[in-house]
C-alpha cells in the first residue's frame, strides 16, 4: 500500500478540504503517513490569500519537495489556493511539483496522487463555481473539536480580497445534508462545533427561497449532543434579530462572536465595498452586548487601505477605544494583484502601515488586559487540550477562546484531566493573553485575591 502526507496551510475552511482529501485518499488505498520521509507522494494545501500566505506556501512546496532526495517520495502534489491563482507560474518556475490540483478539484485528489507516484506531470483545474460540496471526511482537529463548514465561496466581492476569483461564488450546502453530517460528528464525541464559512450568516439566501437558513440551522444543532458550539463569521450587515434570539436562547451557542468589521470609515468602507459604518457598527455592538451577557467579540481591521488618512486612522482608534472589543486581530493592507483596491491611487507605503498596526495592536493590549485582569477571582469553564510539559500544567480555552487565534488557560489540577475535558477554573492571573488559574475544588480561594 502506498503512503501518502500531506500538510494543509491556511484557514479552517482549507483544513475542512484537506479532511475531504485524506478521506478519498483512504478510500482509495493510500496509507496515510504523517511522516513525510516515509511518504511515497506529498501533497501540499495551499493558501494564496495575501502576500505571506503565498511566501509560506512557496517555502513549504520547496521543503516538501526536499524528500525527493532524502526520503521515499516519488511525486509532489499541491493543491488549494495557490494552485487556482498561479497555476501557469507554478508550472514555470516551480518544477519541483509533479502534479497540480485547483480548488474545484479535490474530487480528483486521488487520481493526481497516482499520476505523482508514476511519475507524471499534470494538472486538475475543474470549475471551482461547481466542486462539490459534500463528502467523508478525516478529521485533522482534536476528536472534541471540529469545524463545520456549511457553505463554500464568497459573493461579498469586496475590493481588496481575491477570496471570489479563487472559491467561487456563495453556495449553501444543503440543510438536511449539514443536519446529518452534525449528527455523525456529535455521536463521534465532538463537543465544540465551529461552524465555519466565508460568511455563515448568509447560509440559505443562494438556495431556493432565498431563506436566512441559520437561525434554523443553528436550532437543529442545538438539539445534538454539543457542549459548545461556536460561530465564525457573521457579517454585521446580515446579523437580524432573529439569530441574535436564537443565540440568546440556545445555551449551547458559545457567547463568542466573530464579526470581520475591517474598518469604521464611511469612506474606506466603501471603497472596499463594504457596508456600514462607526455608527452602525457601534449600535450593533450595544444591541449584541445587551442581549447576549458576557459577549465576547472578536474582529478583523485592515490599516492601511490606499487613500486611509490620518483622520481616517484615528477614527478607527477611537472607535476601538470606545467600544473596546476584546479580540481584534489587525492586518496591513495588502495589495493582491486581481483586486480592485490594488489598483487604487494613494497607495500608503509599508512603514505607514506597519506602525499604525502597531498602535492597533497596541491598544488592544490594554483592552486585552483590562479583560483578563477582570476574570481574576471567577471561575471559568475551560475545555482541557493537554499537559503542557514545559509549564507543567494543563492546558485550555474558556468559551472566549477560539481555536489557534485567542489565547488559554494554564491550570493546576492535582486529579488528572484527560484532553477533551470540561472543567471549572478559578482564575487567579493573568499574562499576556493567557490566564492562569487552579480546578476549583481543589482552589484556596484566599490565595486567589
């Protein structure tokens, strides 16, 4: 039996793909390796997003293809993104790659993988507007965690992002197809679901009807055996009073809201053809925080959009001032070529854009800081992931942490704690984005003052 490795780059919705993949490897009667010197064919999942997303992707084919000379491995295949934007570039100029395979391809993950092992060179670019949407998966995440990605592609076609050109267009996965593939995850032991996709609360309105399908969606998954079931991404302009009454009423839907704003200008807004403004966003929040108690937010900026003044900048900080927001995750803009914000004049040059992520980044430090130091002295449900050997605690996240992005939770537990565990922290400190606490029963909450 042939071994196949492959190493998957990127967002969760990516890693969703490469699930799919090593699926249809398996059934084909590749023996899945993780070691990629044992590997007879590599394949790498590509993200081609921005500018270092091509960079790691680039570095990471090149260290893959190493093992042609130090390993077992016969053929290269890389897939994803970056593929689908550069596949003539890739052809040219990297010839360490055997065999290419688009985002409308994975379907043919298998074949491409036994053109690499016999040596030859080819290449997979279907219709990304038609990948298919379902399929077995072999999950990647932890056996308590998984992502749900319930529809594929973009429509928002916003100007600095080339997501549409390389995804295709919103398409909704079908209802009782998600109920299903919910159920097998729940009976599997999953306890948080993250439901993920380019813009989940737009599922629905491609379909037949043209129906806000979440809320319902999100009733349904409620009814299974999750613990937590966690939501990314919700645009501010599609979050209606309906699903914020579903949140509000399903205990199983983590206060934990991931709502990509970008920016607060009017202006900047619109020139990426985004919706919104300070003022709205602002009501929203207020709204949110009432209803939902103890929100958490998390959301995205880019600084640095051509034309983006000063007034503009400082529009944008008093805003994160005000409003506080406890997770913000700040990029410089980025000018991809193919998107219309590329092509803008005024472009701000890189020192500009790097110190005002900075000065972003830097208040938010406060605003992380001032919620951290308020969990101090509560207790807090945190889901076990491991002992961490150098620290020589357990490790976790509270419903405020998701995956890979936000920060954990070390604790002390005399009783041993097995990864996939629930259990109640008191939370005594706090560093950096971490929090530091003890299993509260075995807590002296004196100490914790």
């Amino acid at each position: 039996m042939p071994k196949i490795g492959l190493i998957s780059l990127g967002c969760a919705k990516n890693l969703v793909d490469s699930e799919h993949m090593l699926a249809l490897l398996r059934d084909a009667g590749w023996e899945i390796t993780e070691d990629m010197a044992e590997a007879d064919v590599g394949v790498v999942n590509t993200c081609g997003f921005i500018e270092a997303a091509k960079s790691e992707a680039i570095e990471t084919i090149l260290e893959t293809a190493q093992y042609k000379q130090t390993g077992n491995m016969k053929g290269l295949v890389v897939t994803g993104c970056l593929v689908q934007r550069y596949a003539e570039e890739i052809k040219k100029d990297l010839p360490e790659v055997d065999v290419l395979c688009g985002t409308g391809s994975y379907e043919n993950i298998a074949e491409a993988a036994a053109a690499a092992l016999g040596g030859q060179r080819a290449a997979y670019m279907n219709d990304i507007a038609a990948a298919a949407l379902e399929g077995v998966r072999d999950r990647l995440t932890p056996s308590y965690t998984a992502f749900f990605k319930i529809a594929e592609g973009c429509s928002n076609n916003c100007g600095y992002c080339i997501i549409p050109k390389l995804r295709g267009p919103y398409r909704s996965r079908q209802l009782d197809a998600l109920t299903e593939e919910a159920q097998a995850l729940a009976e599997a032991g999953v306890q948080e679901l993250i439901v993920i996709a380019q813009d989940i609360s737009k599922y629905g309105m491609d379909l037949p009807g043209h129906k806000r399908l979440l809320p319902e969606l999100l009733r349904r998954l409620c009814k299974m055996d999750f613990r937590w079931i966690r939501l990314h991404y919700l645009y501010p302009d599609q979050i209606t009073d309906e699903l914020i009454g579903v949140i509000a009423s399903e205990e199983k839907i983590v206060k934990y809201l991931d709502i990509p704003l970008q920016h607060v200008s009017k202006r900047i807004l619109r020139a990426m053809h985004r919706p919104g403004d300070g003022a709205a966003f602002q009501a929203l929040i207020e709204v949110l925080r009432g209803r939902l108690p103890g929100l958490v937010l998390r959301t995205s900026l880019i600084v640095g959009l051509p034309g983006e003044t000063e007034q503009e900048f400082t529009e944008l900080c008093e805003f994160l001032q005000q409003v506080r927001i406890e997770r913000v995750g700040v990029f410089e803009f980025s000018p991809e070529e193919g998107t219309e914000a590329a092509e803008l004049p005024d472009q701000i040059d890189e020192e500009t854009k790097q110190n005002r992520r900075l000065i972003i980044e830097e208040l938010q430090s406060g605003v992380l800081d001032d919620y951290n130091i308020g969990r101090h002295r509560t207790v807090m449900e945190v889901l076990c992931e491991g002992f961490d050997d150098e620290q020589q605690l357990y490790i976790g996240r509270t419903y405020a942490d998701s995956v890979e992005v936000d920060g954990h939770v070390y604790f002390e537990s005399k009783q041993p704690v097995q990864a996939g565990e629930f259990v109640p922290v008191l939370i005594t400190d706090s560093f950096g984005p971490d929090l530091l606490g003890v299993r509260e029963e075995e807590a002296d909450h004196d100490d914790s003052k």
